[in-house]
C-alpha cells in the first residue's frame, strides 16, 4: 500500500497527543524548557573547535543558572530534571551532560543530604562553582561498593585525608578539568574511622579553582571520546585534606564531634545506595534524553522525507522519497517507537515519584532501570534509520543527525551500562518475582485486538524466563557463575521483553484516556503497530507452545503492512505532536523545504545571466 498524505489533525487532537508524549502538564514542565532552547544563544551550530564547543556548553549552563527562579527548585524536582534533559539532549548533548551532573547529581546529592541546611550552599546555587560526581574508577565502574579511594578520619584535625592508592583507583571520567571555571565535586570513597572501614560514602571536596587543580588533587585530561566534547578526566588525591563537615551525612552515617561514628544502617551496601541514591534520577535524565533526541532525528528525517525528491514510475515524473515503502516504512516503524519510548519514561517516571517511602520502592527503581536500558537502545536504532534515510545529508554536522547518532552512546553507558543494568534487573526478575505459567494450547485470539497481542507479550516474557530458570536448573549444582551464564541470555531477553510489555500496557492506558476522536484513533493505529511489531518477532516461540496458529503466522505479514501503511500516512500530523517549535530546525537545512538552498554558490555561473550569442545579437 503507497500512503496517502493525510490531513493534519486539528489542534486539539494535536494537544491531546502531546499530552500523551510529555505528560497532562506539558506547559508547566515543558514550556520553559521548549521556550529556551529555542533562544539564539541555544541555537547556533556553527563548526567550531571541541574545546570550542566544550567552551560553549558551560557557558549555556551558566546562562540556564541565571535563567532560572530557583537551582534548588530545580535539583530537588525529578520532572523538572527530566524535562531539561528532553529539551538539553538534542540541543546539546554535552550541556545535557554537565547540567545533569551540576543539578542531579552534584547540587541534589548535597540537598537530599543536608535537610536541615547546615552547609551554606548559596555559592554553589549561585554558580560560583560548577558541580561534578567523582565515584566510578578506571578498575570500578558499575561495582561502585568496591571503590579504592580512601578517606581517612584525622582526629588532630577533625577532617579525613583522601588518597588514591595505586592508578586503579584513580576517578575514571568525571568532568573535573579547569574549564568552565571553579569546580568542587562529590567523591565517593572509603570512609576510614579508627581503622575501621565502612563502607563508601560521599564527601564534599574543592577540586580546581578554574585555572589549577587545588592542593592535594591532581586532573589529567583524558583522550578525546566519541562524540560530543566533555571534559572527562583522571582524578587522583594526595593527602588532600577536608573539614568533617564535608561528609554527606544521614541514615547512612556521620562522624561526631569526637570522631566516633554511627550508622543507622548496618549494611555497608545499603549504606553506599543511600549516599549514591541520585543515580536512578539520573537513570530517568538519560531516558529523557534518548527520547527527545530521537524525537528530533525523526522529525528531521519526516521533513526531508517529504521535500526530497526522485524518479517515481516510469512516466509519473518525480514523487516525494516518501512515497516509497522502502523509506516510509521504517519510519513509521521509527514512529511506533518512539511513542512506546515516551509512554515508557512517563509510566517510570510516574511509577518512581508515587513509591516515595514505599514498600515498592525497589519495584520502581527496577522499572526505571529496565526503561533506561530498552529506551538508550531503542534510541539508537530510531537515531541510525533517520540518519541513514536522510543519506549523505545526514552524514553532515550541520543538519544534527550525526551529533546524536554519537551522542547516543554515551547515554547508553552513563548512570550504569546497559548491559550490567539490565543483568541486575534479570538476577532480581529471576529469584524474587513470582513464575509466570506459560498456558499451553488455547484458542487463537484476534491478531486484531490490542489485548490479546498485549497477551501474547506477558506470554513471550513467561517464556524467557522459563527457560532461563530450566537452563539454569540443568547446570552442575555449586558453579553458581556457571548457572548464571547458562540462564542469562535468556533471563536478558525476558527483561527486554518486560520493557516491551510495560510499553504496550502504557499504551492501553493512554489509548483507553483519550476521548472518542481524530487523537484516539491516531494513537490506537500507532498502538498497533508497535503490537504487530513486537510480538512479530516471536511467532515462531508462540506457535511452538500453541498460542497462535500457523495460519496467523501466515497473515501477521499482511496485517502488519497495514498497519505501517496506516501510520505512515499520518507521520507527519503525528510528528507535530513532538511540540517542536519552527525555529528549533532553524539550524538544521534538511528539517526545510528549501534545503538546497543551504548549498546555493552566490558566485556560481547560474546566478549570471546567459552571454548573448553572435547569431542572436544579429537578430535584434
């Protein structure tokens, strides 16, 4: 089926689904955020230099900092944390970057630590000095409980001494380098009182004063990553000392006056989540920003799509690159998950605030840590299909495609590698919730109702697990690494399979609040494909246990054609509903009809008229 373009949706529909992608608070959460990146000192994306741009990103972080009515407003508020990161991720990964580390990580840590505001903090909230988080290690990364770096309590002083003891343990990649201006960081390191170790806690330590590294620290730059340009570096201490004061107290533990220390938790891991506890927000500002920056790729790759065009049949002349299903099918698909992407992050982002001091607390921390990894990845494959449908003008800086194509990656790696995040969540999936039954042979539902394909995603999950915990059962007893391997690439399945299936329901829910109108239809047409899709490619595993038949097997083809064909003769009202304003494309020629233009030679031949030919002159 070749799509036809179809109208645009009223604007109500238009809100409505906005209301879907951002929240029902999209102008309180968004408006701010949407309103300046839009602003000239966001919008330029002239070529520079990496330390140029670096330069740049700071300069906008300190600009935001004056822009806003409250920092701590901001660093104590999770939807507001996430909500800059969907805006900042596409603009500027790197200001997304160290504006997630200053307000989250940095200014929250200290804020959730401090309730009684003991520690003047204004210097800091005024900008004073930007903020970074100094806890993985070049021989630690996710196992952050291992950490090497020691704070020794000095009683004659009051105050500890931290020391990196071999190169190991020096801090691998924070942003910790004079540029941007003063800087103090968050140190995770081994709390030391009286020869005892307990545990790793965080303490408050002057870094650079925005020229040299401050005494007792020492920042080396490391080689430049791909991607966008951070200042990441090796950080080490020397007998660098800091006040008692500096210590990040709370339930976790404090050092008293006398030097003796007390803890209300007597688990030293427990003690290390609660100091680090910043870490899953930060999980949610990484989902942010895969999702907005895919947002934006595929909002380019739709314009292009429609302005670009080619030969179409023969004797039909030229038809928009659109028009064939070779591009605008895997932008639909592109569509489909992108909008399971956004329900995703708000169901985690709702599921996160509701369990404050609850006892699933756990549950949604999981769920955010799930959504983190299947969203990242997810991100990536939406970023390469729109740069790869935009051709060689994707390849070009100027049109944003390749930034966020690299930019991608460091958001899979931060807040906790997709890989381990997601090998924790299988070990918890596996040994604490409950086994699902897989039901055998029952009679085929209806590939066309949502429910039933929801269904049949709640059966594939049961499946990987299932088989995980048969392999891992049929492994020799007292090898417990050796059960693990033999389970795991079945358990990491089953929890992408749960990603997929918390998207679906997601799905329903929002589907289920819209009213009856253009809006519902549009997002239940989207729902459908995401379900076609994502059940597809396990047919052959459900008609093995008997939940569907080989004839749906034959149809699924056909029907999930239909589908794709149906969205993408919508793409284009649908993208308006990402609420990207005119001038956010300002920059990128390819986002515009005339995007040749963006390549026109002023002093190129066709601008001069045509010399007159002797034989012409003669006839005049």
């Amino acid at each position: 089926m070749t799509p036809r373009p179809a109208a645009a949706l009223p604007s109500a529909g238009t809100d409505a689904l906005t209301a879907v992608l951002f929240g029902p608070d999209f102008p309180r959460e968004h408006a701010f955020w949407r309103r300046l990146t839009t602003t000239e000192p966001f919008r330029s994306r002239t070529s520079t230099t990496p330390d140029e741009q670096l330069a740049r990103s700071y300069e906008r972080l300190r600009l935001i900092n004056r822009s806003l009515d409250s920092a701590a407003r901001l660093a104590c508020d999770v939807r507001a944390l996430t909500a800059m990161h969907e805006w900042l991720g596409p603009v500027d990964p790197t200001l997304a970057t160290v504006a997630g580390i200053h307000y989250n990580l940095f200014l929250g840590s200290l804020l959730d630590h401090d309730s009684e505001g003991r520690r003047d903090l204004s210097g800091l909230l005024h900008m004073d000095e930007i903020g970074t988080f100094l806890c993985t290690e070049v021989a630690h990364g996710n196992d952050a409980a291992e950490v090497e770096t020691t704070a020794t309590y000095d009683r004659a002083r009051d105050g500890f001494v931290l020391r990196t003891p071999h190169a190991g343990a020096q801090k691998f990649m924070p942003n910790t380098s004079p540029v941007g201006g003063p800087k103090s960081g968050l140190v995770a390191a081994r709390l030391v009182v009286g020869g005892t170790d307990h545990g790793v806690f965080l303490l408050l330590v002057p870094l650079t004063d925005g020229v040299d590294a401050r005494p007792g620290v020492r920042v080396r730059r490391l080689p430049a990553r791909m991607g966008s340009p951070v200042d990441h570096c090796l950080t080490s201490f020397d007998d660098c000392f800091v006040p008692r004061t500096a210590l990040l107290a709370g339930p976790q533990g404090h050092v008293g006056h006398g030097g003796e220390f007390g803890s209300a938790l007597p688990s030293r891991r427990r003690r290390l989540l609660v100091s680090i506890g910043r870490v899953t927000p930060g999980k949610l500002a990484m989902s942010a920003c895969a999702v907005g920056s895919a947002r934006v790729a595929l909002a380019v790759a739709v314009r292009y799509a429609g302005n670009r065009t080619v030969a179409g049949p023969r004797g039909t002349g030229t038809v928009p690159v659109y028009a064939h299903r070779t591009h605008h099918g895997p932008l639909a698909e592109a569509l489909a998950t992108v909008f399971a992407m956004s329900l995703l992050h708000r169901r985690a982002l709702d599921r996160w605030e509701a369990s404050a001091g609850g006892a699933d607390r756990g549950t949604a921390e999981r769920l955010v840590a799930v959504a983190k990894g299947w969203i990242t990845w997810q991100a990536r494959g939406v970023i390469v299909e729109c740069r790869e449908r935009c051709g060689a003008q994707g390849l070009l800086e100027h049109n944003g495609l390749a930034e966020l194509v690299t930019g991608i990656e460091g958001t899979i790696t931060a807040e906790g590698d997709n890989l381990a995040v997601h090998a924790k969540a299988a070990a918890e999936m596996l040994f604490s919730a409950p086994e699902q039954a897989v039901d055998g042979v029952r009679a085929p539902g209806d590939l066309q109702d949502p429910a039933h394909l929801r269904g049949l995603l709640v059966a594939v999950e049961a499946l990987c697990f299932a088989r995980a915990r048969a392999r891992m059962g049929a492994a020799p007893s007292g090898d417990a690494l050796g059960r693990w391997n033999a389970g795991s690439g079945a358990a990491l399945r089953g929890v992408e399979e749960h990603a997929a299936r918390q998207a679906a329901e997601a799905f329903a829910e929002a589907v289920a609040a819209l009213p009856e109108g253009p809006a519902r239809e549009r997002l239940a047409e989207v729902e459908r494909l995401y379900l076609l899709r994502q059940v597809g490619r396990s047919t052959g595993e459900l008609l093995a246990v008997g939940r569907v038949t080989a004839e749906q097997v034959r149809v699924w083809p056909d029907l999930y054609e239909k589908a794709a064909a149906t969205v993408a003769a919508h793409a284009p009202a649908l993208v308006e509903s990402f609420a990207l304003p005119d001038e956010f494309f300002a920059g990128r020629p390819i986002a515009g009809p005339a995007y040749a233009d963006a390549y026109d030679d002023p002093d190129g031949p066709w601008h001069r008229a045509a010399p007159v030919r002797p034989a012409e002159e003669a006839a005049r």
